[in-house]
C-alpha cells in the first residue's frame, strides 16, 4: 500500500502530527509520503533535513503539482489532514478513483471552511485525534474514528535536567497575541530560563532564547522542565519529563490530575485570558514546590507512555487503511 498524507503547511503541532504518523507507518510497512503545500523555503529546507531519515517529504502548491506527485508516487490512499485542501483532494481522489480520509485536528471548520459538505460526505474514513484516553461520544456520533495523538516515546524521551528552564511553543493560529508577552514578564519577574518556539518574534527579555519555529523539539523538552502550549505540543514535553501549562488562545493553568478525568482541556480554549499575573503565580510555585513538581513530571511522562504510544496509534490508523485496500500492506 502506498499512502499520500496531504496537509497545507503551518508553524503547529498538526504539521508534526502528520510527520510522525507517517514515519511511524513506514516502520511498519507501511510505504507514506507527505505532501506540503504553501510551505516558505526556509521551512522547506529545515523540515527537508529534519525529515530525511523519517519519512520521504514533498512539496506542490497547485492541483496539478500535487497529482504529478501522487502519479510519481504511485499513490493508492489520500490521507488529508486539515480541511484547507479538501476540494483538491476530493478532485483528485474523483480523477483517479483513489479512496481519501481526512483527519480532522480542530472542531470547527472543517464543511464551513470549504463551503461543501460533501466533501467530507464522500471521505471515506475521518479521524480525530484525541488528547485524553476516554474518547468523547461526539465523534462517534459524526461518524468519526476517535484515535490518539501518538507519540514517539523513543525521540521524546526525558533526560538530565539542570535549574529551572521552561520551554514554550506557540503555535500559528492556536494562540493569543497577549500569551507570548504575558508569559516573557511572568518568566523575567522569577529570572526563569525560557526558551522559545514560535514563529513571532519579540524583543529578549530576561532569559530568553528565541528559536523561530522548529521542525522538531525534543532536543529542547529533554533538557526542560515545564512545557508551555497546546495540545500534541504538551504531550510531546510531558513525555520528555515536563511538567505542563496550557496556554493557547486562552490560559487554562497546570496540567495535573483531576478527579473522573485522565486529563484536562488541552486544547488551550478554555481558561482566563493570558494574564501574566497567573503565570506569574503558577511558575512560582512549581519552582519553589520541587516535590510537587517532580511529582508531574512522573505522572505527565506515565500519562503519555500509557495511552499515547505512537507505535498503537499508527497500528489503528494502518487498520483502518486495510479496511480500504485490503491485502495491500506490502
């Protein structure tokens, strides 16, 4: 089976989503190219070299560029991701009698941004990603199949910490023009280290290390000790040993266990607005309550382990292409 994964890129955790999945079904036979469109030439080259021993990257802008591409591929299945590019894909699929799904990675949008339901009529398979074990009844009721945000526990993997350095990503279109600068002064105020991922830029304050958008950010989770951002992104630090805080479009405190639920709201829409006076107040205590937040950082990296394996994640998505094309593994 030859699969095409099709995403219109972007500076969030969507993009790296595809990625991994699609390294991770090469791994287990099966053959899955990506497809960016509308990626700029400086993301072209650093996702290039990050990728090249994860999983063949292409790129085409244009409904003609990305068939010239499935035809070189040989491509069987259309796995699209984001709703940006559905018209193509179902033209394409149409043309060349190829089955597509869609993996829709927010709530909203996904008929509304194309005007044509559809499109999403004729998938033949939709997934949303889940960030907590218990799936929600809703996606079922859609029609959807609920599969959880993997993981790759072997590139995010926890190593030797050393003060307090805090790691946030920011992702595009997922977060509040006010949570950036709110959570630089809450930093400065304590003297933290902070590192950050974001492709906006502002003038250094305190300790602060800017590093643009990155195609992967293990290397950074490893050596942190609290992750902040959204979604797949605090996933991706609590498997490296951070404890997490959700800020996004709105600030929805620590991550940590509440009573019936495996996780909270990771999606970074619920909450205050960012406020640096509450990261302020939260950073302050995990730097000054080392027990508690040892404690999250233990619980964070079993919570990721337990029920976002990247390997079980991919083993259902390849079940559900078999479903498809059966009997075309390899």
């Amino acid at each position: 089976m030859r699969v095409i994964m099709l995403t219109r890129f972007r500076c969030c955790s969507a993009t790296n989503h595809a990625i991994s999945l699609a390294a991770a079904l090469n791994r287990q036979g099966v053959k899955t190219a990506v497809i960016f469109s509308h990626c700029p030439p400086g993301a072209r080259k650093l996702y290039s070299d990050y990728c090249r021993h994860k999983v063949p990257l292409l790129f085409a802008d244009t409904e003609a560029e990305i068939d010239l591409v499935i035809e070189r591929y040989r491509g069987e299945l259309l796995h699209l991701h984001g709703p940006d590019l559905l018209p193509e894909a179902y033209h394409l699929a149409r043309q060349r009698r190829l089955p597509y799904g869609v993996t829709v990675h927010h709530s909203t949008g996904a008929t509304g941004a194309t005007g044509r339901p559809d499109y999403l009529a004729d998938a033949a398979f939709l997934i949303k990603p889940a960030l907590a074990p218990a799936f929600p009844g809703p996606a079922e009721r859609e029609g959807a199949v609920s599969i959880p945000e993997g993981i790759d526990l072997d590139e995010f993997v926890p190593a030797p910490k050393k003060g307090f350095r805090v790691t946030y990503i920011a992702e595009e279109g997922y977060s509040s023009a006010d949570a950036l600068p709110a959570l630089q002064k809450a930093a400065g105020l304590i003297d933290l280290e902070l590192e950050i991922i974001s492709p906006q830029m502002l003038p250094p304050h305190g300790k602060v290390r800017f590093h643009g958008w990155l195609p992967g950010s293990a290397a950074l989770l490893k050596h942190s000790q609290v992750v902040v951002g959204r979604g797949r992104s605090l996933l991706e630090g609590m498997a490296c040993g951070n404890a997490a805080l959700v800020l996004g479009e709105r600030y929805g405190g620590i991550v940590e266990p509440a009573a019936g639920l495996p996780l909270p709201d990771l999606s970074g829409r619920s909450g205050a607005e960012p406020c640096y006076r509450d990261l302020f107040y939260d950073l302050a205590r995990l730097w000054k309550e080392r027990e508690y937040l040892d404690h999250l950082q233990q619980w964070g990296r079993r919570q990721v382990r337990e029920n976002f394996d990247l390997r079980l994640a991919a083993e259902m998505t390849a079940r559900l292409y078999l479903k498809l094309l059966p009997g075309r593994f390899f």
